[in-house]
C-alpha cells in the first residue's frame, strides 16, 4: 500500500494571469478542511477516521498529504481506522494510527514533519500550501540503522565498553578496590560453563567479570545447592543452562569476556551461611564488575534475552518526498511544488524516561508494559544503582549507560539523548530510579538532605515487587553498603537497621503506604512496625523533605534496641525497640459520617484544648479489625508550616498513631500515620509548646 491509486491525476491547466502563493486574500483549502482542523487542534486526543481524510483528499491538500505519508506506515484500506493527533511543542505532528485490532493505548505513534529546504531562514510553522508543521529540528538524522547479525550488534555493545573503560575519566575515577566475588562462571570453554572459587584459584583482585541482573521468573531457574555443588565445579554443558542465563553467556563471549557472576550459581542456594555472608557482598560484586548485563526485557530465567527481533526493534525514519497535485485551479507556481516529509515512530515519555532506549513503544505506554520486567522488580534495583556501567538486552534494541554516557543501538550519539529542557539524563528529572552510585558519588547532583536522599531510594524501591517479602531489607543492603562507604560519617554502619538510619529516624518515621501490595504474602511482623518495610505497599514519605521545609521536629531517640533474629531469619529482619521522647496525646477514635453515608474515622485529642488537632489517618495495613486499629495516642514527630510557600505562622503537624501493646507499659505499634490538623484554621504556632509540655513523656515503639 501506500500509494493513491485512486486519487485523479488532474491534468494542470495553467493559467496564464500569476497569482501570488502567498496571498493572504485567499486561505488555502486545509484552512478550511473540517477533517484535518481536528487533527493539528489544540485539542488533545481528538479522534477522526482516517476514511474522512482520505474522502476529503481531492479538495483539502492537507489531507492528500496525510493520506500519503499515513499510507507509508499502515494500511490505508482498512475502514475502521482511527487517527488522533495534535501538534507537539517541537512543532511536529503527533499522530497515533488506530487500526484494527488496537486500542488508543497499544496504537503505534508517528511523529510527521516537513524538513523542507525551501523553508529554510523563514520562520514559518506551517507549510504554507500543505498545512505540515515544519519541524525547526530535523531529528531523524540521529538514526542508526541496527545491525543485522548478532555480531554486529555486539560489536557496537563492545565499542561502548571500551570506550568508557578507556576514555570516560568520571566512570573511571572509582578505584577502590572491592572484593571479588567468593565464586564465579568460567566460560571460556565453547560448550561448557564452570564455576570456580576464585579463592582456590589465585585470581587477581582485579580480574574482570560481568554480572548478570535479571529477574528469575517463577520457575526453573538453575540453582547451585550443596549437592551440586561438586557437578557445577566439574562442569555445566551450555545446554543445561536455563536460556536467559545461556544468553547471558552468549552476550559475554561476544564481549570477549572470561568471567560471569549469577547469584543463582554462584551462591550456594540452600546454604543460609554462604547466602547471608553474600548479601552484604552486592555492593562490591556489582560495584566491582567490569560490566552489569541486564536481561531487561526478560521476565523469567527460562525467557531467555535474545537481542531483540526485527518487529520489535525501532522502525528506521522514513523520508518521503511529496509532489503537489496540480488541480484546475491551482497557479502555475505549484508545478514542481515538492516537499520532504519526516514519518518517524514516535516515543512515549516513559519510553524517554529509561535509560537509553529499549524498543519500539506505542503512543500511549500501559506502565505496567511487558518491555520493562526488571525495573519492577526489588532485587534488581540495587544492580542498576551499583553497577559502574551496564549494558541492557531490551526486547527491541541494547542500550547503555554509565555515567558519562547513554546510548542505544538505533540513535546516533547527539542532542537527542538529552530531554527537550537539554538535561542530560542523569539529572534530577530522571529520579532516582535511573541515578548510578557512581554518578551520584562524582558529582553529588541532589543537593539535599541525606535524609532525602534516603528517602529517594526508599520511594522508588519501595514500590517494587518482591517474591519473598522477607526480602525487603536485604535486596537493598548493597545501596546501604555504598552510602556508608560514601558518607561514613552520615550513613553509619552501626546505626542501619531495618532500612532506617538511626541519626535520620525522625524523619524516617513519617512514612505512608499508598497504593497495590508488592508481595502475594506480607507479613508485617517479620520487621519492627515503626519501621517502614513493614509495610508491604509502596512507600512515600513527608512532603517537607521535598520542599526543604525545616520542620520542628518534636520527638528525641532516647534508646534503640535491637532483638537477635530468629533462627532461620532472612538478613534484615527481626525486632527492634525505639525508646522516644516527646508529646503522646491521648485520642478517641470517631467515626464521622458525611453526606452521602460516606464515613471517616477521626482520632479526636481527649485533652480538649488540642481539639484542633482531630483528623483522619493513613492506615499502614488493609485488615484492621471491624472495631478499628486499636489507637490510643497520637505520636507528634513534627510541626511544619501550614502553607509551604508562604511565611505562615500556621503549622501543620506529622503523628504516628498508635496502638498499645498489651501488657506492656508505655510500649506501643505504630498503626498509621496522620497529618493535621485538618480544619480550615491551622494552628498558630507559638502555643503549642505550652499545650502540649504536659503530654511529653517516654514511649517505646516497637
Ligand atoms: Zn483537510
Ligand atoms: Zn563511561
Ligand atoms: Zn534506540
């Protein structure tokens, strides 16, 4: 398809008299056209069918242009589709094509635009006889046709490695010198992979190897166990190995790499010793590899990470050059009007937001897409945070980042790695989700808090998924490593527990849970409740970090103490006791009812003249009993400005809610969190003091 066979070749019948193109006295007929006016709206996502385009083809020119150019990227024939469109702040057309079969949200995108020479020093929007925007920008030339053989493909990966290894100064600045890893995968010989023990073999300290970061899947993952152990170090044929794994090994040959770290080899999986001696290991394995390969678009061991095939991979720009149809009564001045067109398939914003470019994406991404597996999952976090480098196997494309450098196989390093602000990526937009340690350790880009920076993590970590919940501490226990390696004096290592630093606890305390569960079985008490993995839904913290509000923080960490785990327990888990100092304000809980019948609880000071102070709460789990949560007080951790950009004497206040633990003096659970009051007259801020001294006291938290 793609051409309109139907379209009548009108014979030109010039005219003798010239009339000026240009003339403002007479608006062109895509000025007038119904059908196309919808498209280039303002309005986002009008829909109009692609048959009232192509109808309106003989009259509007605007039309006869899409149809052509929509022609080169589906099929013009099929009656049911759908275009919907506007234009973009870079004055290009953005155009999703639904056909049959799609949806708005699986629909693919294409970004038109007209690149025209003769438009060139003009500073015109439009293409005055077609109506196509005419992009200032020509950004198709950034293209790189992706190679064809695998060999091709690695090829490029590996020029991306040495030239970081050998050219980046900020990737290469980072000497200090980790721990190899206790075993790793030989896979020099062509059909099998051994594990060694780098121990027993004199390796040099700073022997190269890649390490694998890829999701394990629900089944059939290959695990060294004691009893294999022996069989694992005599040998494994290639063709045992579960696909993604063999793929990985396949990715590392070509990278003429010798050395592989799996965890599901190279730990001894039914040995609790050998698993809780390397959980502390992760920041030097994946800090110290050479490399982090990511199956990024795999989501089990037995998927494999292919490079990505044809359909998936990024479809090349097309260039498509467009002859005017003379009409009769079009001037003279149209014979040999031709303009060049730019079709390009166009990006969501989540696709910009990965690091590099992973594949091919739709107009409007489902965020829970296929494409991106591993960044949803918890272990996978830190692999990411950690590594000096990684090289990612998307579904459609391999892409890289470091910190000096994103790449993709079908972009030409340009501009065009940058956001439309001209932030490079690893800047502050792009959140913490795609900062490297490394990155982060060289230019120190979030000028915050540590507390903030803390909480950073635990946002973004937090929400992510989690075959075992008791996991929760552990898989982020390489990032805690390299913080305290960074920062001693901030992120001290006796003072880590359960995911919090003991000198940040006030503000580690103001947490809530927002959002779907991460794990099919939570068990809250596998960690202290007052701390936030104890918690199995996503986690947000205080917004006065955000804005860097200084609150008045009201509570002191009077004591900490910290239970031995039970035998048996996952790294991270156990009990653990907050002894706090600060106001501990009785409440009773209401129950509102509102119009409508809609009901809210309200936990409601008992000392009257804090009234003020009533308000509802976050819950931190889903199943409180039918006669509620057990609330006794309301823990005030801090007071902040009521309105965060004026300098109100109005303050807000951040409590725990509490609930006592039975037979237990002073010793409470954390439940919930409130943020008050709620009422239209926030609380003047120099009484407050006075109200609340006679209800500061002692409490433990556990
Ligand atoms: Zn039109
Ligand atoms: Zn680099
Ligand atoms: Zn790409």
């Amino acid at each position: 398809m793609g051409c309109f066979a139907w379209i009548p070749k009108l014979k030109p019948r010039l005219r003798r008299g010239k009339m000026l193109l240009h003339s403002s006295a007479r608006p062109t007929a895509w000025e007038q056209c119904p059908h196309c006016k919808e498209l280039f709206g303002d309005v986002y996502d009008k829909r109009i069918q692609l048959s009232a385009v192509l109808e309106s083809s003989t009259r509007c020119a605007r039309c006869w242009a899409l149809g052509h150019i929509i022609g080169h990227v589906t099929d013009l024939a099929s009656a049911s589709t759908v275009l919907v469109g506007s234009i973009w702040h870079d004055n290009t057309l953005e155009i999703g094509v639904i056909g049959p079969g799609d949806t708005f949200e699986t629909a693919p995108g294409y970004k038109i635009y007209d690149i025209s020479d003769r438009f060139k020093g003009e500073r015109r929007r439009l293409d005055p006889i077609l109506g196509l925007p005419i992009a200032p920008k020509a950004t198709h030339v950034n293209f790189r046709p992706i190679g064809a053989t695998p060999e091709e493909r690695f090829g490029l990966a590996k020029d991306w490695l040495s030239e970081c290894v050998t050219s980046h100064e900020t990737c290469n600045q980072d000497d200090a010198q980790y721990v190899l890893p206790r075993r790793l995968l030989d896979i020099s010989d062509s059909d099998h992979v051994r594990l060694i023990n780098t121990l027993h073999q004199e390796l040099h300290p700073r022997t190269a190897y890649v390490a694998l970061s890829y999701c394990w899947g629900k089944q059939g993952n290959l695990c060294t166990i004691t009893t294999n152990l022996k069989q694992h170090t005599a040998g494994i044929p290639m063709l045992s190995l579960p696909s993604t794994i063999r793929d990985a090994v396949i990715a590392c040959k070509h990278l003429g790499q010798r050395y592989l770290w799996v965890d599901a080899l190279c730990i001894i999986q039914d040995n609790l010793h050998d698993k809780m001696a390397q959980i502390p290991q992760m920041a030097d394995i994946y800090s110290g590899a050479l490399l982090v390969l990511s199956a990024a678009g795999s989501s089990g061991s037995l998927e494999g990470c292919p490079l990505g095939p044809l359909e998936m991979q990024p479809s090349p720009p097309k260039l498509i050059e467009l002859d005017y149809p003379l009409q009769s009564n079009d001037t003279e001045e149209l014979a040999g009007y031709r303009v060049n067109v730019v079709v390009e398939q166009m990006e969501h914003e989540r696709c910009r937001s990965l690091p590099g470019h992973w594949a091919r994406e739709t107009f409007d991404q489902d965020p829970t897409d296929a494409l991106n597996v591993i960044e949803e999952r918890g272990w996978t976090f830190q692999e990411r945070f950690l590594a000096k480098r990684s090289l990612y196997i998307g579904k459609g494309e391999m892409s890289w980042t470091c910190a000096t450098e994103v790449q993709c196989e079908c972009r030409k390093p340009s501009p065009s790695i940058m956001t439309e602000a001209g932030d490079r990526v690893f800047t502050r937009r792009y959140g913490i989700n795609h900062m490297s340690v490394n990155r982060l350790f060289s230019e120190a880009e979030l000028s915050k808090t540590y507390s903030y920076l803390w909480t950073e993590i635990i946002t973004t970590y937090s929400a992510r998924l989690l075959t075992q919940f008791g996991d929760r501490v552990a898989a982020l226990e390489g990032i805690a490593v390299a913080l305290q390696r960074k920062w001693p004096e901030i992120y001290k290592k006796d003072e880590y527990f359960f995911g919090c630093w003991l000198s940040l606890l006030p503000d580690l305390l103001l947490w809530h849970a927002s959002g779907e569960p991460v794990s099919e079985h939570i068990s809250p008490d596998l960690f202290p409740s007052w701390s936030w993995p104890s918690c199995g839904r996503p986690i947000t913290f205080m917004s006065w970090m955000w804005y860097g509000v200084n609150p008045k923080l009201w509570v002191e960490l009077l004591d900490f103490e910290v239970k031995p785990p039970p035998p048996g327990a996952v790294f991270g888990q156990g009990g653990g006791t907050v002894t706090l100092r600060g106001p501990l304000i009785p409440v009773k809980r209401e129950v509102v009812v509102y119009d409508g019948g809609f009901e809210e609880v309200e936990y409601v000071p008992i000392d009257t003249q804090l009234s003020f102070m009533a308000g509802g709460a976050s819950m931190d789990h889903d199943d409180q009993g039918p006669n509620g949560d057990g609330v006794s007080h309301l823990a005030l951790v801090g007071s902040y400005p009521f309105k965060l950009q004026e300098k109100s004497k109005m303050l807000s206040c951040a409590f725990l809610c509490v609930a006592p633990v039975e037979g237990r003096q002073e010793v409470f659970r954390r439940v919930g969190l409130a943020i008050g009051p709620r009422t239209k007259q926030a609380f003047l801020g120099h009484d407050l003091q006075r109200l609340l001294t006679p209800h500061i006291m002692n409490y433990k938290l556990v």
